[in-house]
C-alpha cells in the first residue's frame, strides 16, 4: 500500500536523538562490569583510547560520505553496494538487520532482567514471565511504529532526552565519591587478567556494543530534511554519548576496585551507584535502565525495518519487503523484524541465552557493514572522488584509520562469534535468490560466489560445532 502522503522529513534534533536514542540504549548500564570482566584501569583506559579514535574515524566516514555521495540513501547498505557489487550491499543490509534485531532481543532480555529486581517472577529476563511480558511489549511497539514514522521518532526524542537524566545523576553522585586509590589498585590488572594486550582485546566487542548506532542518522539519510543533516547529527550524537559512556565506567572504578566490579551483577550501574548512596542508587538506576531500553528498542525498531526497506526499493531484497501503509510506515519489514524478535526470544526461552552473549552476537554481525562503509570511504578519498564541495585531503588518513580500527574489531571479536556470525548470514543467500528472481537476472557474478562459498563453509563448521557443543552463545 503506497502512503497518503510523503511523511514529514526529519530535522537535525531528531537525527541527533536517534543517533544517541540507538547508542545509549542497556549497554552503558553494564557497562562497569563488561568492562572489568577482563581488564584492570590501565587497560580499560587504553581500550576506551582505541575505541574513541576508531569510533570517531569511523563517524568521520560517516560524515564524510554524506557530503561526498549525497544521492546514496541508506549508507550502510548503499556505501557496501557501491564498493563491491549488490551481493555485498545485500549482506551489509541482511547483517545490519539481523544485528538490529538481535539486540532488541537483549534489549528486552534487559528490561525484563530490571523488572526482577522489583518483581522476582521476572528473574534474570530470560524465564516464562519474562518471555511473555517481552512479546506484549515488542507488539505494543509494532502497533505504534506502525501509526508513522515521524511520530516515533519524535517520541524516541522525548525519551532520549529524559533517558540521559539517570545518567547525569549516576555521574555527579559517583564522582563525589569518587576514591582514586581504588581506581589507582593493580591499575595493570592482576595476573589472572592476563597481558595488558589481551585486556584491551577483551574490552573491543563491549565499546563497539555500546557505539552500535552512530550510523543511525546514515541508515534514514532518504528521510532528512537536509543532507548536510546527516552528518551533523552523527558527529554530535557520537560526542555526547562517547562522554557519558567513559564516564560511567572510568568513575566506576574509583568506588569498586576491578574484582569487585567484574563479580557484579548486571546491570552493574546499580551495584556501583548502591555502593556510592545506598539501596535508593540502585533504585534509580534500575528505573533508568527500563526507560533507556525503552528509548534504544524503539529506535532500533525503526532502524531495522529502515535497514530492510531502502535494499528492497533497489531490488536487492524481495519487493514485498518495500510496502508502505498509508502512514508511510515500512509496514512489510516492520513485520518481517518483529516476527523475528519474536521467534528469537522463544529460543532465548529455551537456551537461556544471556544479555551478554546477545550483545556479543549482535555486535559479531554489525562488523562487516561497518568494514565496507569505511573501506568505501577510503576509496573515494584515495580516489579525490565525490561532491566537489566535500572532497578534503586530511580525508584519507582518517578513512585509512576507521578501515584499520575495523580490521582490528574483527580479529579482537574472535573465531567464535565470527562463526556464529556466518551462521545467520548464511540464510541471507535465500533471500537474495529469490530478490534476483523476481528481477529475472543472475543471481552472482564470479567473485560474489566465492564470497558465498567462504560464508557457507563457515555457517557449516559453526553447526558442526554446535551440534557437538562446542559452539555455543
């Protein structure tokens, strides 16, 4: 069904909100603990070094590829189909997407996680209770997506901004107890922690989880009022929530030393701020929480079905995924997104899948679209190639650095989520077939069935592995 009419195109406030309303969603709440699972201050810091410079390049392209290709809509598909060939754009898409949902699975696992600290029937989110509540909360979502887009992202705005008020509050109260001879105690981490090398290893798939999003304004390029919007909107919403993030884990050591951290029970916040005021701190934070996950699972709805919609305007996804309702809503993709979460939150039910193994897998998927954004970036600034207006020397050494930070993510994320990876990338190649069939052409040129054989075999030797137990989440 076409929409009534063209919806209302989005200004920089909202783009700036779904920026930081899809980064700052249940991981800064975990945060402390992620982090000191595997690393001491030393490290910790040296990580979050590494991770603003490659997060900050990485949003640079971003930036930058907004005003060298303003007719590419949806970037993260759109920039990997310029690079490589529609078989790529697609699998950018299909691993954007699935990364989408995934972590509107931990999403919900979290919230629900919350609510059993003040009802004990919803346990750690992954129970009965909790599995129900969840679906009555992802339908209650879908039902209001679907009345516009505009409206749920100007909701998702309104949540944003009350969203960072726990937040603020964490950071003024753990900073007037603040003790820096815990922070300054094994500052290299112990020797069980191991290398200072494998620490800040062990703290790249945390960072990239809790930056998932900075893309946000690039994936609803089409809807902005003005292009030049788009990066604006990234840059600003990177910056403010790269400030919120390092301060909720680096003050967080100087009120528990690493140990204590690491045994925390998530979300580690509340243990933190409970140390610094009392049971209230706690009380505070497990409510912040709950809206913060609100906020972040409506943007990422959105983003997802976004995700779906623009590659099946262009033919790369089957053509049904590209209906609209008479709101302008992507209804099909919103449906197809949803049924997902759906299906995947029944298996949590049966696996008992934990948050952080959500997080870990959703961040597994998201580390190829981002690899072909910047390497799209680096070609066209190699190339001095783009809107005359928007081509910049100091261009190359910065799209050289995100494209080297994500060649870095993925070997720091390890062979066992990179298999787990192309597991669900795998199914993707159904789905492209038939987009290809519809068009009457072929389904792959020569190199796009080696990329096919490469993500088949390794989908094989991850059920392989599951299958004997070796693999698991």
């Amino acid at each position: 069904m076409r929409p009534d009419s063209a919806p209302k195109p989005l200004g920089l406030g909202l783009l700036v909100a779904l920026v930081v309303g899809s980064i700052i969603g249940s991981g800064i709440f975990g945060l402390p603990q992620n982090m000191a699972a595997g690393a001491g201050p030393g490290a910790i810091l040296i990580g979050w070094a590494v991770s603003g410079v490659g997060m900050l390049a990485l949003a640079r392209v971003y930036q930058l590829l907004a005003l060298r290709k303003p007719g590419l809509d949806n970037g993260v598909y759109a920039y990997a189909q310029a690079l490589s060939g529609e078989y790529v754009g697609f699998n950018s898409a299909w691993g954007y997407w699935v990364s989408a949902w995934v972590g509107n699975v931990g999403y919900l696992v979290a919230a629900f996680g919350a609510l059993g600290y003040f009802f004990p029937v919803f346990g750690d989110g992954n129970g009965p209770a909790a599995i129900v509540g969840a679906s009555l909360v992802l339908w209650t979502v879908h039902a209001l997506v679907l009345r516009g887009l505009r409206g749920a992202a100007v909701l998702n705005g309104v949540v944003t901004l009350a969203k960072t008020l726990p937040l603020l509050l964490f950071i003024v109260l753990v900073s007037l107890a603040f003790q820096a001879r815990l922070f300054e105690l094994d500052f290299w981490g112990s020797a069980q922690l191991g290398p200072v090398f494998d620490q800040v290893r062990s703290t790249m798939l945390v960072t990239v989880w809790v930056f998932i999003g900075v893309e946000g304004a690039s994936v609803y390029s089409a809807r902005a009022s003005r292009r030049e919007d788009v990066g604006r909107a990234t840059l600003l919403g990177f910056m403010i929530c790269l400030a919120l993030l390092m301060a909720v884990s680096l003050l967080s050591l100087g009120i528990l030393a690493q140990p204590e951290l690491a045994g925390l029970k998530n979300p580690s916040m509340a243990g933190v701020l409970e140390k610094a005021v009392g049971t209230w701190g706690a009380v505070v934070v497990y409510l912040g929480l709950l809206l913060s996950v609100g906020g972040g699972f409506l943007a990422w709805t959105l983003l997802a079905a976004e995700s779906l919609f623009t590659p099946a305007q262009g033919g790369a996804m089957p053509g049904w995924l590209a209906g609209q309702n008479r709101h302008g809503v992507p209804a099909n993709a919103l449906w197809l997104t949803n049924a997902m979460v759906q299906l995947f939150l029944i298996v949590t039910l049966v696996s008992k899948a934990s948050y952080l193994a959500l997080i870990s897998l959703s961040t597994a998927m998201i580390l190829l679209p981002y690899l072909f954004s910047a390497a799209y970036g680096l070609v066209l600034a190699w190339r001095g190639e783009g809107a005359p207006a928007a081509v910049r020397g100091g261009d190359l050494p910065v799209t050289a650095l995100a494209t080297v930070y994500c060649l870095w993510l993925l070997y720091a994320a390890g062979l066992k989520y990179l298999l787990l990876a192309a597991l669900l990338y795998a199914p993707g190649a159904v789905v492209y077939l038939l987009a290809k069939k519809q068009r009457g052409e072929p389904p792959f040129v020569r190199f796009e069935w080696a990329a096919l054989a490469l993500i088949l075999v390794l989908a094989v030797a991850a059920a392989c592995l599951l299958s004997t137990g070796r693999l698991g989440l």
